[in-house]
C-alpha cells in the first residue's frame, strides 16, 4: 500500500483503513486496552468476589460491625464507591493520556495539521 504524505511530511489518513493501521492509532489502542483491561479485570474480581461471599460466607457477611450495619452492607457499599472512583481515575487518566493524541490523530484526519 502507498502512503502519500502531506505539506508537513505527515502521512495522508485519507480513509478509516489508513487510520487503523497508522502507528499513531496502534499506539493510542495500545495506551487505552493496557489501562482498561486490567481495571475491568480488577473490578470483576472485587465484584465476584462480593457475589462469592454473599453466596458461599453469610456468616461473615452477615457479621455486626456496628448497629445494624454488617460486613455485606459496607461491601455493597464499597462496590458504588469502587465505581466511582474508578470513574473518576478513568477520566483523569484519558484527559492526560488518551484526549491529547487523539486530537492529534484528529487534526491529521481532518487536514488541519499541527
């Protein structure tokens, strides 16, 4: 396959084809699944592991802490919290990490270099 290059020597990403093979792209999937993956296996993991202890220790879950408040709630709990911190480091990450080289990628596709 022939690349043509533009004024500023960069390559011209004139179809999606171009794109998904451009070493830019690669890299910027590459930055995305190595962060995403392993968070979505680790939050897997917590998760069943909550859905292991309900099922197979209600003792334990069912365990006082203080009140009417036992272990399974504050697990339960732990499970929206989890959710949302892991939102928020996700969104920090890809505004550092992941937002500037794709606005990069973009400005190439578009034409309007940088």
């Amino acid at each position: 396959m022939s690349e043509t290059h533009n004024a500023a020597g960069e390559p011209d990403l004139s179809s999606f084809r171009d794109v998904q093979i451009s070493p830019d792209f690669t890299e910027l999937r590459r930055r995305f699944r190595r962060f995403v993956f392993p968070m979505t296996g680790l939050f897997l993991a917590w998760y069943f592991l909550y859905v292991l202890l309900a099922d197979y220790a209600p003792s334990f879950m069912s365990t006082k802490v203080f009140g009417n408040i036992n272990v399974a709630l504050l697990l339960g709990l732990g499970q929206f919290v989890s959710t949302f911190a892991i939102t928020m480091i996700y969104v920090r990450w890809a505004n550092r990490q992941i937002d500037p080289a794709a606005e990069r990628m973009r400005q190439l596709i578009e034409g309007e270099g940088l």
